[in-house]
C-alpha cells in the first residue's frame, strides 16, 4: 500500500507540475515575455518554503528588479529522478518554452543510482529540447564523497562534459556555498532553506542574464 500511495503521490506532484506550467505559460502569452522553464526536483520545486522564499518566487524577483522581461514557469516535482524527468519531458514541452533550466539528478545520487545511468537521461533531455532550438542552463550536481572515489569521478564527470557536448550553460555545482551550512539549510539538511535559495539565485542571476541573452 505504502507503494502504491507513493506512486500515486509522485503522479499527482507531475500533474500538479504540468498544470502550473499550463497555467504559467498563459500568463507569458498575454504580456509577451520570454518563458523560462525549470524543470528540476525538490530544490526548484520549492519544497518547505512559501511561494516568495522558494527558488520560483526568488529568482523571479531577482529577475525582475534586473529588468529582464522574462516569467518563470514551474515544472519541477520534487522527489524526480532523472528518469521520471525524462519520462514526463515530451509531454512537457508539448508547448515549447524560450529557454529551460534543468535541475536534475540529485536524487540519482542520494539513490546510488548508476550515473551511467544519469548521464543517458539527461543526455536525451538535453537532446529533446536541442530539437526545439532552445537554449539550456545546466545546474550540475556533485556525488557525496562517502559514495567512494569511483561513483564520485564518474557522478562528477556528467554535468561538464554534457553541457560542452549540446553547448549549454553550466553552473557546476548549483548548491556550492549553501551544501552541507546548517544556516543555509532546513532541518533535513538536504533542502535549501530561504537564506539558502538566496545565495544560489544571486550566484545564478549573471547565467539567467545570459541564458535570456541566447533566447533572443
């Protein structure tokens, strides 16, 4: 039963994605911004914080007060693998965004899934929204060290040689300075708190700029 709700739960968080996504992207249409997609797990989903606190709501106020004509459109879930985003990206982009920001990954690792594995599904996301001509901002994720070195190098590897290969934007590791800092984290120590998503979006802000730049 436990399965069963948990299932159930991790497709009700993708409908309730890709609805907030429909409804964002109305929104885009009717002022004539640019639309940019996040599409990652638990951290750009905003898991444990208000709307205003979460990455959403932060990066879009860092956004707007820099002058970019630009609305952000939610399509995280938290909890996604890399194959769960992969599974639900077609669909998705069934009506393309400007530019996407993937987020994805992190919960390959803390699974101790293979990262050859990782690395196959980001690689076909990467390659989904490179046929819609669609710039990407890369948000690389880092391997606990306690995985062993081997999982570490390979885990590592994946984000940089990725974004060279389809010619992304990359952020190396996206939690750098706010990982594993008691003040920057929520009681579970995995998830960002306010404090937190506000050192990551400053240090983000300059790529959004240049991702917006690629959009055109």
């Amino acid at each position: 039963m436990a399965g069963v709700m948990t299932r159930w739960g991790r497709a009700l968080g993708a409908a309730m994605a890709a609805l907030t996504m429909i409804v964002g992207l109305a929104l885009p249409a009717l002022a004539d911004a640019r639309v940019v997609l996040l599409y990652g797990d638990s951290v750009l989903a905003g898991l444990g914080l208000s709307e205003a606190d979460g990455f959403m709501g932060q990066m879009q106020a860092a956004m707007d007060k820099a002058g970019l004509d630009a609305k952000l459109v939610n399509a995280s879930v938290s909890g996604d693998t890399s194959a769960d985003g992969l599974a639900r990206l077609e669909w998705t982009l069934g009506t393309p965004a400007d530019a996407v920001i993937l987020g994805l990954g992190a919960n390959d690792m803390l699974q101790g899934l293979p990262p050859a594995e990782t690395r196959a599904n980001l690689e076909a996301m990467l390659s989904g929204i490179d046929a819609l001509d669609v710039p990407v901002l890369l948000l690389g994720m880092k391997a606990n060290r306690g995985l062993g070195p081997d999982y570490v190098a390979d885990f590592d590897a994946i984000y940089p040689a990725l974004a060279a290969e389809h010619g992304a934007l990359l952020d190396p590791f996206y939690l750098e300075g706010v990982a594993l800092d008691p003040g920057l984290n929520q009681a579970d120590g995995l998830h960002p708190n306010a404090k937190g998503v506000a050192v990551i979006v400053a240090r983000l802000l300059p790529l959004v700029q240049q991702l917006l730049a690629e959009a055109g």
